[in-house]
C-alpha cells in the first residue's frame, strides 16, 4: 500500500482510521498529506449513516407493500390540510386552505406534479445530514427540490395560518408518526438567495433512494436531521404557534440551528515511534459558520480521567491550527446538468460557495503530528466559529445539537 494512496476506506481496513499512522515496527515510509484520501464532497445514497425510524422501516417492506403505502414513484401522494384547532382567548380563529389536497377527492399532489413545479422553482442545495443526538456526521449530498412555499401556494389563499407540520410514513401505528414543522415566516419569508425548507426528490442528481426517505423527503438546511422529514405524505398548516414537534417530548431543542463542529475520525491504539501522526476528521459549519479548526495534543498518564469540556486547561491549550481539505473543481464534483452557479449559498459569478465550508456543509480536516516521543497521548479537535466562539458553545445545553469537544487516546511505543 506504501506506493497507494491512503485513503479513508484504507484506514478502515487498517484498523486505523483518521489518527492514522502508515507504519509500525518493521514498516518503512510515512504518507505524505499529498497521500491523503479525504472522504467525498457528496456521499453517496447508500453511504449516509442511518437513523431511520419506525418497525419496519419502510425501506425493508416488500414491493407490495410499498406501493400500498404509496411509497413508491408512480404511488406517492401528498395531502395539504388545516388545522382546526381554535383555543381561548387567543386562538379564535382556525387555519384555512382555500383548495386542500387530499387523496379522498383525488387532489393530492403526486410527484409528476412536484416536478412540473420543479422546472420553474427548482433549487439545489449542499448540505450535511447530523442528528442532534449523534456525535458523528452522517453524510453530505446535493438535494434538489421545490420549496415548501411554492407547494402550499397550488392551495390557494391561506389564512390564520402560524406555523407549518409535516410528517411521512413510517407504518400504520399512530403511535409511531414522527412530526416536524417550521413557523410560517420560516417557510415563506425567506431571504432572496438563502436556504429555504424543501420537497427534495433528488440526491446527487439520482431520484432520492427509499433509503434516504424517497420519493419525496422535507429539507430544513439550517437544521439537524430531525426536521428533514422522510417518506413525506402529510403537511398540516395550523394557528397554534406552539412548536409541538415529536422531538421536543424527549428533551430535544425542537428549533436548535445546526452546530459548529468539529468531528475527530478514530485511531489506533499503539503507534510506533518515529512515526508521523495524521489527525484527520470532518467539520460541520453550523449557523455561525467556520473561522478554523484546532488541536491540542497531550501527554497523559495510562488511566488519568477525562477532562470536562470546561476544564481550565482544556480552554487554555495551547491549541494550533489544522488545515482544511482544499476546495474541489466544483463542474468535476456535482451531477451532470447542475451549473455551481445555481447552488443556493454558491456565488452567482464564480460559483464557489461563499464560505469553505459552506454554511450547512462540512469538509474534512487534518494535521501532522511529528517527533512524539514514547508515552501516552490524548488528542482533541474542536471547531472556532465566526463569532471567535471555540467548540462547545454553547454551553451546556447538549439537547440543542451534540457538539462537545472529541478526544481519541493513542501510545507511542518505541
């Protein structure tokens, strides 16, 4: 493998991913950072991590099944109805829908009509899958869809209208729905050029997989994995402003924006002197973007506990700079037919994304460790945001995305 590149499947096969080191007693050359294989901009389908809910989930059943849980393309409805909650004093009036879409008369929209509504509003979009409550990424792609706003408008004149549900498919239990929503100003208002929520039916350019939550998932940029419902069927606009999403019932954040983060690949245990270390791992660039990446190495006693987040010698390192992957030949990276230019958060003249990574995106990050001397080790990354904030802010509240600063133990044997 000396003469190969070292990638991150190589890693994985050596038992030694991200803290990598090319080499062990007996073993000659080092890698090089030229050597380096970083994972790719845009994950394939098949390769997100997954966290799918319900049993089954929908992408196990069998093809009869599917097509009578209307899961497939040519079966895929969308229903659009409201709310007739009202409630004293300050709720008097319910929400309303001029024309709802609904399978029982036939008006629900299937996914032919999504896609006419794609050749006049369509947008793509880079952005990182993260669940709140998971410490590792799940995968970035290119999403392409039509925003929720343009989909509510074939109903007509809304009105009392605050906030907006959506939910999929998950099997016939109640018991198991999983509803998400954002407010109406969320939806409708957003900024010329920014990131609006989505109908997304494409994945890297391919029709969105029953894996990743086709034919048609809901895509909030901004947010964790929660919101993006999958195997999308129901939207349900209401006047109760009060954001009742399933995640809020175990202690979730249910508006949390996505974190700045830092995320360290593992490693090996043992590492043979003389050897370089490369620190690598992937940053997530949350609401407050990202300014750098930082490690801090330290020599440790075998066995000594675990330093808190705020532990006064955490903060104050030293912490040094790592290095972030450079950014690709964007026409090489995205799917045929998908100009750089059109990337919500890319720039219209040049098309490079206006911040490395983009807002929402993540890329990869890495340091060489050399000269260690045998003894025990700890290694950390942590994120700094635009705002001069150092990983974890905020603190402490872990239930509005997991971001606590990561930390491998290694031991350099001479």
């Amino acid at each position: 493998m000396s003469a190969a590149t070292i990638s991150r499947r190589n890693f994985i096969q050596m038992g030694t991913l991200g803290l990598a080191v090319h080499g062990s007693a007996g073993s000659s050359a080092a890698p090089t950072i030229e050597q380096l294989d970083f994972p790719p901009i845009l994950t394939p389908d098949l390769d997100f991590y997954d966290v799918s809910r319900g049993k089954p989930k929908p992408h196990t059943l069998d093809p009869a099944a599917q097509v009578a849980a209307r899961l497939t393309a040519e079966t895929w409805r969308l229903e659009i109805s409201a709310d007739p909650f009202v409630e004293a004093p300050h709720t008097k009036q319910a929400a309303s829908l001029e024309k709802p879409l609904s399978l029982a008369d036939g008006s629900a929209l299937d996914l032919p009509g999504l896609l006419e509504l794609g050749k006049k509003h369509e947008v793509h979009f880079l952005k990182a899958m993260q669940c709140l409550n998971i410490s590792t990424p799940l995968g970035q792609g290119l999403w392409t869809g039509v925003p929720l706003r343009e989909v509510l408008k074939l109903c007509g004149k809304m009105d009392n209208v605050r906030r907006i549900y959506f939910w999929g498919y998950h099997n016939d239990d109640p018991s198991q729905v999983f509803k998400s929503s954002v407010s109406y100003t969320q939806c409708m208002e957003t900024a010329p050029g920014d990131l609006p929520p989505f109908l997304a039916y494409r994945l890297n350019g391919q029709p969105l997989s029953l894996e990743r939550g086709g034919p048609v998932r809901m895509v909030v940029p901004w947010s964790h994995g929660y919101k993006s419902i999958k195997w999308l069927q129901h939207i349900f606009v209401t006047n109760d402003a009060r954001n009742n999403d399933t995640y809020a019932e175990g202690n979730n954040d249910p508006d949390s924006f996505l974190k700045t983060a830092a995320y360290v690949d593992e490693g090996p245990d043992k590492v043979a002197a003389g050897q370089p270390v490369f620190l690598t791992g992937q940053v997530i660039s949350g609401l407050s973007g990202v300014n750098r990446v930082e490690y801090w190495l330290r020599r440790v006693e075998v066995g000594a506990a675990k330093l808190a987040d705020d532990a006064p010698e955490l903060l104050r390192g030293p912490w040094l700079p790592c290095s972030l992957q450079a950014q690709p030949t964007w026409s090489e990276v995205l799917p045929d037919g998908i100009d750089p230019r059109r990337v919500l958060g890319f720039d219209a003249d040049s098309g490079r994304p206006h911040s490395w990574p983009p807002r929402y995106g993540m890329c990869a990050f890495y340091a060489k460790l050399e000269g260690l001397k045998p003894g025990s080790y700890e290694l950390r990354a942590r994120s700094v945001d635009l705002n001069d904030n150092a990983q974890p802010e905020p603190r402490p509240a872990q239930k509005a995305g997991k971001n606590a600063i990561q930390m491998r133990r290694f031991e350099v044997v001479g």
